[in-house]
C-alpha cells in the first residue's frame, strides 16, 4: 500500500509531514510527501480577514484530493474551516501538543505585564484578546512562515511575536519562549496543537483504517470533535475571534469557548460539560449559549466590517 500525503512547504508543516510519514511507515505503507502552495501561503501583505477566511490554506491542497493526485492531506487542525467541502473529511487527529499561546522575543525582560512593547501577531482572536486584558500592549500585523516572523521581529518590525506554542516548539525555538500565557485568558483557537488528516470520500476504506490506526489519538479526537461542533454552530473561521478548547477528565469532557469583540471590549466565555460520548451535542450547546448571551450581535458586527 502506498499513501500520496499533501503538505504546504513551510518547515513546520513539513515537520507535520514527515511526523505522519513516519507513523505511516511504521504501520508498513509505503509514502511520498506532495508539497503544495496554497492561497494563504502566496499572499503576506494582508491580513487573513482580508483575503477571505474560507480554504485559505487548504483550497489548492483539496483540488489534488479530489481528482487523486494525493490520497491525504496534513494540515494544522486550528487551520481546517468550520465546514468542510462536500465530499471531504477530517478522518484523524494527532496527539495534541500543549495548545497555549506564548510570546516569543530575544528580550528575556518582555512580557504582557512588562508596559508598552510592539507585539506581532495576524491572529483577530490574539489581538482582541491583547485589546481587553493587555490594552497597553501595541500590536503590528505579522503574516509569513515561523522563520519568516523571526525575521521580521530580527529586522525591528516588532519587539516580540504572539504565536502557539506547538509550532515553536517542534521548529525547536524554545529559548526564545519569554512567557506561556493562560489558557484562562488565551482560550486557544479550535483544534490548536493538533495535526489533522483530510481525506476525499473517493479514498479506499482500507487507506483510511490504517490512516485512523497508525495515527489517530482517540482523546484529541473527541476533543476536537466537540471544539468544531461549537466552531460550525458559531460559523467561525479564520477572520472571527472565536475561541474554543475541550479536556477530558476522566469520562467526562469539559469544553470552554466563546468570542470577543475586535475592539476587545465585550469578551463571552463560557464552559459546558458531560459525557465523553457527547462531543457533538456539547459543542452545538455552546455555541448556541454564546450566541444567546450576545455572540450573535458580536459575529454579525464582525463580518459587516469584514465586508466593508
């Protein structure tokens, strides 16, 4: 058997690439790894919002799925939109590394309460959070690979950068971790720390139970399942500051999320749990709350400016 596996060409998500490769191998399937340039890969002068939130980094690499020209595709979990194209599937998730946020610098004596520095970050969730916790803090939109922001924070566009933890952690920049923010305040995006497999429904069945056994972490799984449960009820992408984070305890799963204001003013959180076998149903219950204690006014706010 021999698996074709889709990737974009930064190094981070090649490391992804080459992680599922490997799991693959060990499983005995034969593979070959597909490098492809995607919408959001070719465009760094403006922000996500700005060139549409909907495949920006995954609509190139579904075209190959679709006619077969890979058989998977490996993205970052937090990249996949909310719902996918007809005939396409999210089929596993990797163990999640630690999904929190963290600001990296060369200055060891930068952090969010250290007064005023320029932060860099293309997120709209990070950068209203920033606005309501940290409104000292100024930010300067920073868009490229993880080599190419270090870069421009090394050139003096930024004092500092605002980034998830994973990727700096698998490029192998821990040094450069000044400070790990909370998960309390930084509720993570949907999926964050995960690697996610993408397949198109024309992919043998035999390919994906051996995908789903050689890569699949049940416990990620579940948690991400009811993350985009919440995400699609609140239909988020890229360009909308939803945040959203599941744990497990035990049987029971805990998932806290919610959205906030671009300005950063008006922040609605809030958690529901259960049984693990509910993931779905508890997804679609908190963003149904959200969206009742104000969320929907907040969404249609932002995509009204987003279209403007």
């Amino acid at each position: 058997m021999k698996i074709k596996i889709g990737t974009r060409g930064s190094k981070l998500a090649l490391w992804q690439a080459y992680y599922v490769e490997e799991r693959l191998r060990r499983s005995g399937v034969d593979t070959e790894i597909v490098t492809i340039e995607t919408k959001g890969d070719k465009i760094l002068d403006v922000t996500i919002a700005k060139i549409g939130s909907k495949g920006v980094f995954t609509e190139e690499i579904e075209e190959q799925l679709a006619d077969g020209r890979i058989d998977i595709a490996v993205h970052s979990a937090k990249d996949m939109q909310s719902t996918l194209p007809e005939g396409f599937e999210l089929v596993a998730f990797a163990e999640r590394e630690k999904p929190n946020d963290i600001v990296l610098s060369r200055d060891n004596s930068i952090n969010l309460n250290s007064g005023s520095f320029l932060l860099g970050t293309a997120s709209t969730r990070r950068v209203a959070t920033l606005k309501h916790y940290y409104p000292s803090i100024e930010t300067i939109p920073i868009r490229g690979n993880l080599q190419t922001r270090i870069r421009k924070m090394d050139e003096g566009q930024c004092d500092a950068l605002l980034l998830a933890y994973a990727g700096v952690h698998r490029m192998g920049y821990d040094d450069l971790i000044v400070q790990q923010t909370s998960i309390t305040e930084f509720t993570p995006a949907v999926g964050q720390g995960s690697v996610a497999i993408e397949v198109h429904e024309s992919l043998e069945k035999s390919k994906i139970e051996v995908i789903r056994s050689a890569i699949n972490h049940p416990e990620t799984e579940i948690c991400i399942k009811a993350e985009r449960a919440f995400l699609k009820e609140m239909d988020g992408g890229c360009s909308i500051p939803v945040f959203g984070h599941a744990k497990l305890t035990a049987d029971r799963l805990e998932i806290t999320g919610g959205i906030i204001s671009l300005d950063g003013q008006n922040r609605i959180s809030r958690s529901v749990s259960g049984n693990q076998t509910e993931a779905t149903r508890l997804g679609i219950e908190l963003g149904k709350a959200i969206l009742g204690l104000g969320g929907k006014e907040i969404l249609e706010e932002i995509k009204r400016k987003n279209n403007e």
